[in-house]
C-alpha cells in the first residue's frame, strides 16, 4: 500500500506515468499530460515519438491502415515506422469521437505525423511515446498550421492538413480556406484536397468559393472545381451543374 | 564542335541577312562587310566594335581574327586571338578562337598539339583539330582520333570520334572503322561503327562481320546496316538460315524496308510457314513501313485464324490509311470483336467519315459508342456539332461515349450546351467530371467566366 501511495505521488510529482494510448501496443509509453501544446511536447519531447488525442468533428469515421485494394481490402491496423498500402476511411470504418496523432520528433523537429482513430490498432516496434493526451483547441490548430507550412510538401504537410479538416474547432476550416489561398501553390492545393475531405456543407461552400473567387490562382480554382465534380455529396455536384448553365 | 561552329556563323550570317537594313554599330556593319567578303572593311569594323561596346567586345575580337584570316593576314589573326585569350579567358568565345585558329595554323603544328596535348586542348577541341587533320595527314591523325574513340571518358566524344571517321575519305579511316566494328570493347562504339558501316554501304565488311561476332546485340547491328545498305541477299540468308527470334525480327524489318513485290512476296511466305506467334506479330508491324503492303495485309488478314493477330491485322489496315479495305471489312466482317477493331482503325486513320458512315446504320449500342469515342479522337471540328446534335436521342451508353469524346476534343462549350440539357444527376455529374478534369488554359478560363457571370 505505501509503495502504491509513494508511485502516485511521484506520478504526480514529475507529471509521467505509464498509459493506455489509443490502440496502441509494443511501445514505451511515458505519460506527460501537464503538457497541453503540441508544439511544447515537441521541444521537450523526451521520446522518438509525441502522441496526442483530439477531438474531431461528428460523423468522422475511424482512420487506420489497410492492406489488399478495393474491394479485397480489409483493416490491419497501422505501424509507426512501416509504410502501408493503403491509409483512410470505409463507409463500414466506425465512428470516431477523437484521433490519435503520432508525431515523430528528430533533434526538436517533427519529422513524420500518423493520425488514426482510437479503435484503430498501431504496432509500436518497441517505440518510446510521449503521451500528452488531450490538448488545447487552439494550440493544436497552430501547431498543424506550423506543420504544414513549414514542410517540403512530403506526406507530413498532408497529414497535418488531413487533421486540421478533422478539427472539432469551426476555425479550422476558415485556416484551411486561408492557407488555399496562400501563394505556395503546391500547400495551397493540398489545402483545397483538405477543404474537399470537410464534413456537412462547408466543404461544398468553401469550394464554390474558392472556384467562383477571381483573385485566387488558376491552379486552386481548378482544383477547387475538381474536387466539386468528384465530390459524394450530390449536391455539391447539383450546385456546380447549377451556376455552370444558370 | 564542327558542326557547333558551323551552325553559329549559319545563325550568325542569317542575322545578318535580317539586319542589313537596320546596320548601324560598328559591330553590325563588320558582319555586314563579312558577308560581302570585304575582309578588311570588317577587320576595321571589328576594332571599332572592340572599343564601342565592352558586351560584344570578345566575339568581335573574335570575328576580327576571322577577317585577318580570310584576308590572309595569318599573324595579325593570330595577334587578335591572343588579345581575347588574354583579356577575356572565361569567354565562351575562347573556345571559338582557338578553333579559328587550328582551321587555319600549320597542320605539324595541330598535330603536335593534339598529340602532346600541351597547350591545354580539352578533348572537343582536339577532336576539332583531328578532323581537320584527317584529310591532310590522316596517317598521323587517326592514330589520335582511335585514342579519343578507345579512351576518352566522353561517351559523346567517343561518338564524335567515330563520326570523324566516318566523314573521312581515307582507307585506313574505313578500316579503322571495321577493326572498331570488330573487337571495340566498349559496346556502344561497336554497334555505332556497325550502323557507319551501313551508311557507307560496306556491305563486304558488313557480312564478314556478321560470320565472325558472336554477340547477340552486336549481329543485330549488322542486319540493320546491312538493310541501311540495302543489302538484301545477306537478310535473307539470315531469315533462311537463322532460328534466334530477334536475329530473325531484325532481318524482316530489313527486308520491309525494301518496300518492293519482291520483299512483300518473301513477308507473305515467311507468315504464311511461319508457327510463330511473335515472329508473325514482326511481320505486321513490318507491313506498316511499307507502302504497297495493303494487299498482304487484307490477305493475312483473310487467313490467319488467331483472333488477337486478326486484330493486329486491322489496326496495321489502319495505320497504313487503308480507309476504302477498312469500310469494306466493317460490311463484310460480322463479329463484333473484328468490327471493334475496324472502328478503332478508322479512328487511328483518322477516317471520320467512315465513322460517320457507320454510325448512320450501326445498331450496336456498344459499337456505335466506339464510333462516337473514334470521331472525338480524330478531333475534327464538325464533329462536336454532329455529337451534340445526336446526344437527345442517344442511348446512355452513348452519351457517355459522347461527353468523352467532347472531352477529348477539350470542348468546353459543347460540354455546357449538354449539361444545360441534362437531366440526369449522373450523367450531369460525369460532365463535370469531364469538364474539370480537362487541362486547357482555355477551358478554364470559359468555366471561371461561368462561374463569375452566374454566381
């Protein structure tokens, strides 16, 4: 009893202690939730890897790793450091109040981000992970916001904007519309692509927007059309049919 | 860096055929004097150039020495190019100068040059100066121009180095081209002195070569030397007598270039004894260099039982243009499979009109939706007209093959007047599909006006 007593007061003491993270296994996972700034966990990240949950908007199905194509595929389950075949959403994935994002931190930069959702399975290969649990709103939007500006357009920036359109927060998607408009055209059409993955109507709106808006360059309105024309929502597509032949 | 410095006085004298009238700075009117052969007007004119404008200072410095030399004033020339070297060493016209200078210096000199490489000749410029030198002294020169081809660590000036070869007329220059040709370790000056072998028509060469290689690659250089030289006893020889499948592909080529009844009559006989699947495949694709092959190919066609080698036989049909044979088959021929095929070679001959043709009575769904794709890829103008004016009473698969082809022919407008229309959503959304995946300035710019006048 008392060496229980004497561990949770060191526990808290020093913020660490051991944790479940999503569905994470064979790794090392210290727990430091005194931390609620992505960006602070990754100057003083003690391990290879940060781990953080956040919330994300409702209806957002549970991202994982697949393995097989098309209709042969089926959920595996994600690796820190292995690439997969295949990464995203079914219609059958389950829904999903929080995603866990792994960001691997080299010499104070993050070096790779993985987001999948809680249910999703991920091998560890024996990792350390820094685990700050939930975090602050604004603070993770800019800390994605710095990811993805600061990247050589590797698959890094994508995931950081991928996250930013599964933000719980409605101001992610105006920092999406404004980063589309940035004169970094390969960030500003991978900021479209996210715009496009939005939930509800905004997506749709914001896309209209951007194709419809003279000052923005050729390229986002291009892609901003594409991605109306090949969107699962029936009435993006009923809406650009209808300012096309109005 | 003959034919570099060629090219520069062609472009540079057809300037000068540009701006005669327009001739004002010294440096116009010495090219000027240069094309009128006055040597010494423009050696004046140069100087003049030299002191009027430091950007051009160094070429004409470097035209300058060029006159001298055309006026015969050797040491005046040499005194210029000295000058540019001297004031100007990181000039690209350094490079020109001491070209200019080996064109026209004592040939013992070049040849001491080249051989010592003492005055510091990069390996281009030596090449330049064995090429002047192959004609003069080739005895002494060619030993140098076979060190450039064997060790330099240039592929393209190991290439070069065969060329000079090759544009000399002396007999030592032929033989050291079959002695490469031969035993060259390096095997891309081998097959590149094979294919001048050809060009020279050294047919004798070529076929005691082909008797003693052994490399595969090697005696597949020879048969397309011996067809360069038109040589088609040896190809037949080797069709005759050899069994290695790309040895044999390599010879009906040769023979189809021939072009004549006789190489089409020895085709015919060859497919015709021929189990072979691709060695028959080789004879198709070799029909199509020919010009009067239509024949044979109708008659392949009427023969040969494989349905995959039928197909092929269309499509040679069309791309030999054979639009007449094609309307023919298309009557005569039933199954779907070979009346697909015929559409897609109307389409590759770029035949609309057949197409038109057998849109009016085709029945086939499918086949008229190949029809509609084959008029899209041709891409004649009147051909969106007469697509968007059969699209109402289209079926749907037809439609889809129309907002293809309007797609194809990046016809935005058309596009538009379709989808205005449309009422069915996923019809209507394929055109959207179409319209924006098109990568046109121009049809961009027609949607954002759209978008900018409705919104």
């Amino acid at each position: 009893m008392k060496a229980k007593v004497t561990g949770m007061l060191l526990a808290l003491l020093t913020g660490t202690a051991w944790a479940q993270v999503g569905g994470l296994t064979n790794a090392e996972v210290l727990e430091q939730t005194s931390i609620t700034d992505p960006g602070k966990a990754v100057q003083t990240a003690q391990g290879q890897w940060i781990a953080f949950s956040m919330p994300v908007v409702e209806g957002t199905r549970s991202p994982c790793c697949w393995h097989g194509q098309w209709s042969n595929s089926r959920e595996v389950g994600c690796s820190l450091e292995k690439q997969h075949e295949s990464y995203g959403t079914s219609s059958d994935s389950p829904l999903t109040e929080n995603v866990i994002a792994f960001a691997r931190v080299t010499e104070g930069e993050v070096r790779s981000l993985r987001v999948v959702g809680e249910q999703c399975p991920v091998e560890g290969g024996g990792a350390r992970v820094t685990w700050i649990g939930s975090v602050d709103s604004a603070a993770s939007l800019n800390w994605l916001e710095a990811v993805a500006r600061s990247n050589d357009h590797d698959s890094m920036d994508y995931s950081a904007l991928y996250l930013m359109s599964l933000h719980a927060s409605k101001e992610a998607s105006e920092r999406l519309y404004t980063l589309a408009g940035e004169p970094d055209g390969e960030l500003a059409e991978e900021a479209v692509f996210a715009i496009s993955q939005l939930p509800g109507e905004t997506g749709t709106r914001m896309l209209l927007e951007l194709a419809k808006d003279e000052q923005k360059p050729r390229e986002v309105r291009r892609q901003a059309l594409f991605w109306l024309a090949n969107s699962d929502d029936e009435n993006a597509v009923a809406a650009l049919a209808d300012l096309l032949t109005r | 860096m003959k034919m570099k410095h060629i090219l520069k006085k062609i472009v540079l004298a057809t300037l000068l055929a540009s701006t005669v009238v327009m001739a004002q700075t010294p440096y116009d009117e010495g090219q000027k004097a240069l094309r009128e052969q006055n040597w010494m007007e423009a050696a004046e004119q140069f100087k003049q150039a030299i002191k009027a404008d430091e950007d051009q200072a160094d070429a004409a410095m470097d035209w300058r020495a060029y006159a001298f030399y055309k006026a015969g004033r050797s040491k005046e020339a040499e005194r210029q190019l000295r000058r540019l070297e001297r004031k100007y060493p990181e000039s690209s016209w350094v490079k020109e100068a001491q070209a200019l200078r080996i064109e026209h210096q004592d040939p013992e000199k070049s040849i001491e040059q080249v051989a010592g490489n003492g005055s510091g000749m990069d390996e281009e410029l030596r090449l330049f100066a064995l090429a002047q030198l192959m004609d003069r002294d080739p005895e002494r020169a060619l030993p140098l121009v076979l060190d450039l081809v064997r060790n330099s660590n240039s592929e393209h000036v190991r290439q070069d180095a065969i060329f000079v070869l090759a544009i000399s007329d002396a007999p030592e220059a032929r033989q050291a081209l079959a002695d490469l040709a031969r035993d060259s370790n390096d095997p891309e000056v081998q097959i590149n002195a094979i294919h001048i072998l050809g060009t020279m028509d050294a047919t004798d060469e070529l076929q005691s070569l082909y008797a003693t290689l052994q490399d595969r690659e090697a005696r597949i250089a020879v048969i397309e030397a011996l067809s360069i030289a038109g040589e088609s006893t040896m190809l037949k020889q080797v069709l005759a007598n050899e069994t290695d499948p790309e040895l044999r592909k390599a010879a009906i080529y040769g023979i189809a270039m021939e072009d004549n009844a006789e190489s089409a009559s020895l085709l015919e006989s060859i497919y015709d004894s021929s189990t072979n699947t691709e060695e028959k495949r080789a004879i198709l694709g070799a029909l199509t260099m020919m010009d009067g092959a239509t024949t044979l190919a109708l008659k392949i066609l009427r023969t040969e039982t494989d349905p995959q080698l039928q197909r092929e036989a269309i499509q040679v049909l069309g791309i030999m243009d054979a639009t007449e044979e094609l309307g023919e088959l298309y009557a005569s021929l039933t199954d779907r499979d070979s009346r697909e095929a015929i559409l897609e070679a109307m389409s590759i001959s770029d035949d609309s009109d057949g197409l038109y043709k057998i849109l009016q009575t085709e029945q086939d769904a499918e086949l008229r939706s190949v029809a509609i794709q084959g008029l899209g890829i041709n891409g004649e103008e009147k051909a969106a007209d007469y697509l968007v004016a059969m699209y109402p009473g289209a079926s749907r698969e037809e439609k889809s093959a129309v907002i293809q082809s309007m797609m194809i022919m990046e016809d935005t407008e058309g596009l538009l007047n379709l989808l205005k229309q449309e009422s069915d959503p996923e019809l209507k959304r394929e055109m959207l599909q179409m319209l924006t995946i098109m990568d046109s300035e121009e049809s961009d710019q027609y949607l954002f006006e759209m978008l900018e006048k409705n919104g």
